[in-house]
C-alpha cells in the first residue's frame, strides 16, 4: 500500500505542476534561449547553448542532488555535452536519461503562431514554441518527474540517475559518441531511457523498448531506367454507347491492376519532360464488376473534366516553368556571350533590346530591360521591296 500511496502521490504532484502553469513557465524561460545549433559554429549560437546548461540545466538539476560535468565537443564549432549524475547507493540499479537542448533554425519570418518561435504560445490544448516539442519540453517533463519523486519519497529515488543534455544533436550529434567513449565509467548505466524521436499520434506517448542503437544505410534500387507512375488502379474511359455523340455516352471505371486482359506497358516519351513517363493500358477481353463504375453510366466525361482540370493546371504550371527558366538562361548568355575576345554588345548594338550585353550588366538589370513597358521603339524601319 505505500508503494501504491508513493506512486499516486508523485502522480498528483506531476499534475499539480502541469497544472498550476509552473511548466509553462519553466519551458517559457528555456525556449527563449535561442540554441540553434544548425547555426554552428557562429559565436553567438555557440554562447546561448552554452547559456542553456549554465543558467537552465546546471541549476536544477544541482538542487535534485546531482553532481554536474561539462565535456568540451572535440569538433571544433560544436556544442558541449552536459551530464548530471545522482549516486544513492552504488549497488542499485543505475538509469542513464538522454535530452537534447539545442533546437533548429527559429525561421522567424515563417512562424505562425504566437509571437515568433522564442515566446511560448498556447493554442487549445498545444505550446507552440521552437523546442517544445523537440527536445526542451520532454527533458523539462522528465526532470520534473524526478523532482516529484524525490519530493514523495522524502529526497530519495531508489535508483541512481545520470542524465545526458546535449547541444547539437540537430546537427548530428557530432563529437557525442566520442565523449562517450573517451569517459565510459561516467557514462555506464544499467538502462538508458530517451525522450526524443517520433510519435505514431500526437495525443498518445510512443514507448519503444529494447532499442539497442541504429544503423544508417543508404538503399539503392536499381529496377528500371528512368522513372515510372506505380498505383493498385487504372482509369479507364470506355465509349458505352456508340448511338450517341461524342463525350455523351463515355463511361469511367476504375480497373484493378491483374485484371485478367488488362495490361499495362512503357508509352511514348515526353519531349524535354524526362521525369514524366506515359503508359499505355491494354484491355483485350477484360470484364469488369459495375461497381467498378465511378460517377454514372454514360457521364464518363464529368469525372474526365475533374480529373483533367487538376491536370491542365499541372502542365501549365510547368509550361510556364520551363518558358522562365530558358528565358533566364537567354538573358544570362546575353549578358556574358564574347564574340573575338570581346563583349558582343561592344560590336554590335541591338537596337530593341539596347545595352544587354553591357559589360557588368546583371541579370536583374536585363529583367527590367525586357520588361515590355521599357521597351525602346525601333529607330529604323525595313526599305519596302523593289518591284
């Protein structure tokens, strides 16, 4: 029954904290620390990680009782490696804890909520912040555990804790594994449990157990040249009344791909659109269920029109693309182009499109050049053909 009572007493206690706006407040004044670490190695991001575990994480974690060591990355331009260390009693089990404190770029200019990302803002039931999600928030919570532990239990855990804040694991952790190696005897637990990596839903914790590390590789699949639509479905419009005209007796369907008669093979290639490929979809003797039928008998050509439309304004899209980006590789060639060791526009001087070619002309300057409210009027016109 007391271990019952403990149990529940820390959980009030953990409540209490959620609720009464002390975590807010603790993980207001840590994500106002602007540690970006994918600013490294600039002095100023390098300053506030180091701010973080001197004014945030060294204090606290000092009050719980834990003896606190500051390693030095060994690259240099990165972020330094906190760990806090609680020994009760050297026979009982030891739990290595892992956080990180620094956090990606803020994008300012981009955030949408709040303030900016380094003032925290409630939305409903959600922080926003940048780091309340990724990592401040969870070892804010996790320390707070520890403290309503030791507060139940009269100042003792029953078990020893060493806990790792790292400063730049946004940016690969770099030197991390190497301070760990150079110092294994601080660093040896009997479990280690991290808070960080991704959740399956927002509203529910994610637990995974018997993680002993990871391996990155690269999968390279080599299965055909160039690249191809892959789906469980073809679209299908069928003529299903020939008495009719035209569009006005299409049907659609939707065909399951190994359909007996329906098969599909590599079409035509697309001129200047080497990402796209087309297929050609066979149907000999192939029969389908009229639950296969999408929208209404006959009306085949309303579904081709919704299709179609989100079509039309993909390769329009693209169409434009591609006119913009030829009519910037023209001006830029305009601009650099030499013809016998010499600038072209100190040969020749084009009479519409006057001073392209002008030595340190740039590409923006050729933009208002071309731009038809600049254009200059034709000061010759053609001699009229003799008869």
């Amino acid at each position: 029954m007391a271990d019952a009572a403990s149990r529940n007493g820390a959980i009030a206690r953990a409540r209490k904290y959620m609720d009464d706006g002390t975590f807010v407040e603790e993980l207001g004044r840590r994500v106002a620390i602007k540690t970006e670490s994918q600013k490294f190695p600039d002095p100023g991001a390098l300053a506030a990680c180091d701010k973080y575990l001197e004014t945030e994480m060294k204090p606290a974690f000092e009050d719980m009782g834990f003896t606190v060591k500051r390693y030095d990355n060994p690259f240099k331009g990165q972020g330094p490696v906190l760990l806090a260390t609680r020994i009760e009693d050297e026979n009982l089990p030891t739990v290595l804890g892992y956080g990180h404190g620094d956090v990606v770029r803020g994008l300012e200019d981009q955030w949408t909520k709040g303030q900016g990302p380094w003032i925290v803002a409630r939305d409903g039931e959600r922080l926003y912040g940048r780091g309340t999600a990724d990592n401040k928030g969870q070892h804010t919570v996790n320390m707070a555990a520890l403290r309503c532990v030791l507060a139940e239990r009269g100042g003792k855990l029953g078990f020893n804790v060493k806990y790792i804040i790292e400063m730049a694991e946004e940016t690969g952790s770099a030197g991390l594994h190497d301070v760990i190696r150079a110092n294994k005897a601080d660093f040896a637990a009997d479990v280690l449990v991290a808070s960080d990596g991704p959740r399956v839903r927002p509203e529910r914790s994610t637990i995974v157990l018997g993680n002993r590390g990871g391996t990155l590789f690269d999968l390279v699949c080599d299965m055909r040249a160039g690249g191809h639509h892959s789906g469980n479905w073809g679209g299908l419009l069928a003529r299903t009344d020939p008495d009719v005209p035209k569009h006005n007796g299409i049907t659609a369907f939707l065909i399951d791909m190994g359909t007996p008669g329906y098969t599909v093979r590599p079409g035509y290639k697309n001129v200047s659109h080497r990402g796209y490929n087309n297929c050609i979809l066979e149907f000999n003797d192939c029969r389908v269920h009229k639950s296969q039928i999408l929208g209404e008998v006959h009306k085949g050509f309303e579904v081709a029109n919704d299709w179609l439309g989100a079509t039309r304004l993909q390769v329009a899209a693209t169409c434009l693309g591609r006119a913009e980006r030829a009519l910037d590789h023209a001006k830029q060639y305009a601009v650099n182009r030499q013809q016998f060791g010499q600038q072209l526009d100190r040969r020749y001087k084009p009479v519409h499109f006057q001073g392209i070619g002008d030595h340190g002309r740039s590409a923006e300057q050729v933009d208002e050049i071309l731009n038809p409210e600049n254009m200059v009027a034709p000061r010759w016109k053609p001699e009229e053909p003799q008869m």
